[in-house]
C-alpha cells in the first residue's frame, strides 16, 4: 500500500495506472479525487490553506489502509492527500483501490474516504468573499464513519 | 513531562502550537488535563467546545484515555480532510 | 453526459480530468476502472473478446446515464466501454461521476457500473488455457442491479 | 414483417445472426414469438434457457412485450459487460 502526504499535485491517470500495474489479477480499481470547490457554505472560495499534524497524519492513514485491508481481499491500495496551499479546481485527494472484482474496489474505496474525512488530522482553511475561515466538520461525514463500524 | 499540541482553529485563537506541562498526577486522563486548560479561563473556553478532539502519542483517542507522564497530547477541533 | 464504445484504449486521468473540467463546483470525481484479468473461474485466460449489439449499446448506456442523472445531483458522467478483442491487463470499462459532494459521485458511479453488469448488451468470450468459452453472467450482478430499486 | 437478431452464444450456436419473419398475429407477445422459434427444435432449444434475454426495438424488455408488425427483436444470453 502507498501513503503520501505531499504539497505538490498529482495525476489520477498516473496513480490508477500504478495501481493497475501491481498484478494482471487486478479486475477492477475503484478511486476518488477530491477537489477544491470555489463555493462552500454560500461563500465564494478564492483559495485553501490545509494544516495537518505531522506524525499523526501518518499514523492515522496507515491505520485506515491496514483497516481496509482486513475488511477486503484487496490487491493495492493508495491514498494521496496534499497540505499546503490549494486554488480552487487543484486535486486535494487521491483514493484508490484494487481487488479482483468491483464490489471490493468499491467498498474499500469509499470506507477509506469516510475516515479520512473524519479520522485522519486535516483542517481546512478557507479564504472566502468575506475573509478566511476554518472549516468545520460535517455531522453526516461523522455518520458516515460510524455507518462502517455497525455493518462491518 | 506532559508535552501538550493545538491545531488549526485552537492553535490560532490559543496564539500557540504547544507548550510543555509539568506531570501531576492529577493528569490521570486526558479529561483531567483538558479540565487543567479551561480553568486558565478566557480563550482557553474553547476547551470545553462538544466537538473538541484529542489524541495521546499521535494516536486519536477519547477524553477518557489515561495519561502517563512522558505522553505527548493533541486538542483539536473536528478534522476536515478528504 | 459522455458514452462511448470504442475499440481503442483509454487513460484514466485523461478522462477523470475531463470530468472535473466542466465546472469548478465539482469536489468530488468517483471513478472505476474494469481490467481484463489473467486468469477467471478458475482458468487462465489469455484473451477476450468482447461483442456488443451496435444501436441497442447506445440507447441502454443512454438510458442508464439519464436514470444516475434523475436520482443523483450530478455535474458530470462519463461512460466509455471497449469492444473487440483485448488483452490481459487492458482496460475494458471507465465510468466517472461528478458531483459537488462525495456521496452522489461515488453512488452514481457503482450504480451505472452494475447497471452496466446486467442491463447493457455486451457479452464476453475468453480464451482460456481450455479454449473459447462465453462468460455467463453472476447472479450476484443480477442482484446488485435489483438492490438499485429498492433502495431508489 | 418481424426482424429477429442473435447475440453471442445464440449467434454461433445457431449459426445465425438474424433472420426476417413474415408477420403473423400470433406474434402478439415477444414470448410468443420465443414459442414459435423454440418449436423448430434441435438447437432452437437453447430458446428455453430460463436466463435468457430479450429486446424490443433496441430496449431490453421482458417476455411479455407486446409485438407489432415491423418489429425488431433480440435474443441474447444473459449480458457480461463492464
């Protein structure tokens, strides 16, 4: 499995390809990329500032890879996640997963997004029409989260 | 020793990333020393917020994780990853 | 909406990028990828080909993209499956979906693709270690489509 | 006039990729049409599959589909793409 948490961009085409090439039993590769809206909460976004916490950040991703590699028969797994400053329209996150077939990629895709959301230590600050302000967390990515723990 | 960290929203209205505590013994959990901050009073209020998270040796953990001295602690407010 | 069949080949973040490029709203882009496996039920397999039915293709990938529109706030899809004959390793099938937030991107995307498994007209013959065989469709496809009506 | 097509499995097991129909009211549902092409026997069996598939006019239906004259229609395995 392949953690980064990097400043500079990435290419989706280049990571799912990586991930494609781990094995030719690889049947289906599942992924996400998030990216900076210019709109959040009726405010006009100009810009993005994401802070994290060194160390932890590490901990906490490779917590969520092992997880998701216990729960499903994946053959690769990556997750990219930028800090630093972003413009509206960069690429923020990277997710990718893959199994031999999709239902796997998929649930293993989007398990890893729920917690990254709400367990791994990123902060967005944003710089809005009406000055910058931090963002705060969703009660339904917290409900998200939980959902996989009851139906794990 | 208690090594003490603040991110984002809390290290900007604390004007501190961290700070290094004397151990007592009363810092039995990590609630104990949340209860040791929000006494200072004035900003340090924020300690009290429902969403507050926190986590002991980079590890997210609850308010109720014991404490030893030597851990280091984070204080944070909802992660806003992904 | 983009569908194509086609035989030549595709990157996938060529395409993951042309979906995030309709709009700077969009913060999160779903997306899968099918590959041609080395080996399925229990035989190697050392090629495929992959029939369609011109016209009918078309109308039922049109279909599926106009229903994903219907029940997800979408901002792009894109539909692309290949035909003819293909390798172990190539990519047979990409769809993305675009959407403001995470959950409608990564629903419309597994939905279409097991709409894709049991309702579009593409059939699969491999070659295997024991010769051409026709691949006969799952029942846990079958099921995954029906799971899309009740849950609507 | 009825257009019938064969996909697949059904095309090279029949040897046959489509075929016209002189129109007969008793074509009134697709499954009638099914029945009709069923009875020749032999290797039409395959036309009792009970996974079998079908379309009208370019739409999948399902064996109840009404027919009319100028009809098309397709028979085909159960579909394996993605």
């Amino acid at each position: 499995m392949t953690i980064r948490v990097q400043q500079h961009s990435f290419d989706p085409g280049v990571e799912v390809g990586a991930l494609h090439s781990a094995n030719l039993g690889i049947g289906a590769v599942a992924s996400f990329v998030g990216y900076v809206r210019d709109f959040n909460d009726g405010l006009e976004v100009s810009g993005l500032f994401l802070e994290h916490a060194p160390g932890m950040t590490e901990h906490a991703l490779e917590k969520i890879a092992s997880e998701a590699h216990e729960r499903w028969p994946l053959l690769a797994l990556d997750i990219l996640h930028r800090v630093g400053r972003l413009e509206p329209g960069d690429p923020i996150v990277f997710v990718g997963a893959a199994s031999a077939h999709r239902d796997a990629a998929f649930d293993a895709c989007r398990f890893v997004m729920d917690y990254l959301k709400t367990r791994a230590p990123f902060w967005k600050k944003e710089d809005t029409s009406e000055g910058a302000r931090w963002v705060e967390g969703r009660a339904s990515d917290e409900a998200a989260a939980r959902g996989w723990s009851s139906s794990g | 020793m208690i090594r003490v960290q603040y991110f984002a929203r809390y290290r900007e209205a604390l004007g501190l990333d961290g700070e290094q505590l004397n151990w007592e013994p009363t810092f039995s959990r990590v609630d104990a020393l949340r209860h040791f901050l929000l006494a200072r009073g004035g900003v340090w209020e924020l300690m009290a917020e429902p969403n507050l998270m926190c986590a002991r040796n980079q590890e997210l953990c609850s308010l109720d994780e014991p404490l030893e001295d030597g851990d280091e602690v984070a204080f944070f407010p909802t992660v806003t990853g992904g």
